[in-house]
C-alpha cells in the first residue's frame, strides 16, 4: 500500500530500506527519499512501519 501519496512510496519500499540499509528512524528515510516532504500524513504512519520492522527483526534474531 501507499504510505506518502505525495510522493508514491509504498510500505515496501520503507520495510525494504529499513532492512537493507539498517534504519531505524525517520530521519534515515527522509534522507533517502522524498517522504514527509509536502504534506507530512504520511510520518505517523511511517514512524509505525519502521517500528514494526525493528520489532520483527529483533523477533527473528532471536
Ligand atoms: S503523504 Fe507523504 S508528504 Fe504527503
């Protein structure tokens, strides 16, 4: 699904930065796409999905 319709980026998309390039915050995905940068919906919901990530990724990990 889309999380930033300003921009057309997908959950997919943050999940698959968040686990190839290792971030963990909203910063790290602002600085490698353009997310947040007009209307900003889309942070709250974006902050929620690379939370989730860290949480499954720990889950696995263990
Ligand atoms: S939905 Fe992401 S900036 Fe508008």
């Amino acid at each position: 699904m889309y999380v930033c319709l300003c921009h057309g980026i997908s959950d997919k998309k943050i999940r698959k930065l968040a686990i190839d390039e290792g971030i963990t915050d909203i910063r790290g995905i602002k600085k490698c796409t353009a997310l947040g940068s007009q209307c900003g919906k889309c942070v709250k919901l974006t902050k929620e999905i690379l939370a989730e990530t860290q949480y499954l990724q720990v889950q696995k990990a263990s």
